[in-house]
C-alpha cells in the first residue's frame, strides 16, 4: 500500500474532567515532565540534558513526526485557540521541527471524537490512508512505527483499519472502547467493536487511540447516529465498517500513559518521577 504521511489529531474536547481548570486551559497543554532518557523519539523536545517539560499534545506531535508522518492537522474548538498558539512558538522555537507541516480545523460544535474526525476529511484525498491520534495520552515505545509496519503487510483492496489495543481489566472496560479478534499472531482481524460497554464487554481488549485508517471511513462517520450523550463515536463508524472492509488491531508497545482524567494525569507524573534511566 501507498506510504501514509498525514495524522489527525482530534483535541476539541471540553475537558471537564479537569474544570475548573479547563474551563481556560485546552487539557491538551497539561504539562508533562519528561525524563532524560524515557524515550528517544521525544529527544528532539528536550532543551537540556536533564530533560524537559512540555505540553502533552507536544508529544503526541512529536509522535507523528518521528514515525515519518509530517503533514499533521489538529482538530480544536472554540475556546481552544491556545493550541494552535502554543504549537506555533514551539515550532518557531524549534521544540517542534519546522519541516513539520502543522494545520488546523475546528469543530463547532461539541458532538464528540468521531464528529472531530470528521471535521478533517477536506485533508485527507479520496482512497488516502492516514493514521488518527488522540491527545491524551503517550507512550515509551512509538505505537505508530508498530501500525505502520503492520499496515504494509495488509491486502490494499480490503483494508479498512489498523489499531492498536492493550489488555485491561473486565472492571475497566466501561471506560474503553473494546474490541474482539479471531486468530493469533502479531495481527489479528477484529471480528466485534462496542463503545465502553456497561455489561457483557466481548472481551478485555481496549482500544488505545492510535487509528491507521481508509479514507472510506469519512462516509460511515457521515450515517453514524449520536450515542446517548450526543457524541458520534469513532467505534461506532468503525463497527458500520466491519464486514465491508477489514479491521486490524495489533497489541499497543511498551508503555501508554494517560493523562486524560485528574486521576491519570496523577499517576503518570508520579510514574515518570520515578524514572531511571
């Protein structure tokens, strides 16, 4: 398959796990210590041989850019023009290199990650794949190096995603997206998705927020119907996919650190505190 060069990263939501705080801040710009040595595709952020403090969404750009995926456009809102300022003087700064081609969208009205999504199909050509990130959270290990090697040896004429996912506890399903797969190896096909199921999960498999997708997807993102809170889901597209085109997941590498509820924000900066090279 064609080589994929764009990501979308959707980061317009309102946070409200962390109001007050983000009832100004986009918690997209929690800050992060990140330790010498934790991880050398972030070496590029660090200013000094200590190690350095950034922005998760600096991360999650960062992410992209080493896995060879420069032309990245972010998805904000309204009240989160704070992104797109800080992503520029950190790439004037150099933090972000400048060969990054970084762009911006907004979603206008708060319908959720899918909708977001969608708000970036004028960026993607017809037939394109492209790989999504969301914002909260990273990794030790890139997950998209894993995706991008594993698209490669998927069939072009039936594909329709790759992503990643990592085993949780059945108490802890309710808050992911949950995936089933048949077959074994290093690329199973998806056979089942539901959006944090509240009972009968069909397996503890959680997605993890890294997407490698068909252009295809925009159409299914289209017909999907709101959930009960109003919000389009990613999943649910995904799902109205299934059967017409293919599904892929691949176990997320090393480590994810979630800082998208107060809780794991916490837990993640007491984690890297400890780090030793």
């Amino acid at each position: 398959m064609a080589a994929i060069t764009k990501a979308i990263i959707p980061a317009a939501g309102r946070g409200k796990r962390f109001y007050p705080w983000t009832l100004q801040n986009p918690k997209e710009l929690m800050p992060v210590f990140i330790p010498k040595g934790f991880s050398e595709h972030y070496n590029r952020l660090s200013a000094n041989g200590n190690g350095v403090t950034c922005a998760v969404i600096d991360l999650v750009v960062m992410e992209a850019y080493e896995a060879g995926l420069k032309n990245i456009q972010i998805i904000t809102a309204a009240g989160k023009s704070g992104i797109s300022e800080h992503l520029t003087k950190q790439q004037q700064s150099g933090y972000i290199p400048r060969d990054a081609k970084l762009s911006f969208a907004n979603q206008l009205e708060p319908l959720g990650p899918g909708d977001a999504v969608l708000r970036a199909e004028d960026f993607v050509s017809h037939g394109e794949n492209f790989a999504v990130m969301f914002g909260d959270d990273f990794y030790d290990i890139n997950p998209l190096i894993t995706l991008l090697n594993a698209h490669k040896t998927i069939p072009a004429e039936t594909f329709g995603a790759v992503l990643t996912y990592m085993q949780v506890t059945p108490e802890q399903t309710k808050r992911y997206g949950i995936l089933a797969t048949r077959g074994a190896g290093a690329i199973t096909e998806i056979t089942d998705l539901i959006e944090k199921p509240q009972r009968n999960p069909p397996s503890t498999n959680a997605i993890t927020g890294r997407y490698l997708l068909n252009s295809g997807i925009f159409d299914y993102l289209r017909s999907t119907k709101p959930s009960a809170n109003n919000e389009v889901q990613l999943t649910d597209a995904l799902l109205a996919m299934l059967g017409v085109k293919k599904l892929y997941a691949v176990k997320s590498p090393g480590t994810r650190f979630d800082t998208g509820e107060p809780e794991a924000w916490q837990e993640t900066m007491a984690h890297l505190s400890r780090f030793k090279k």
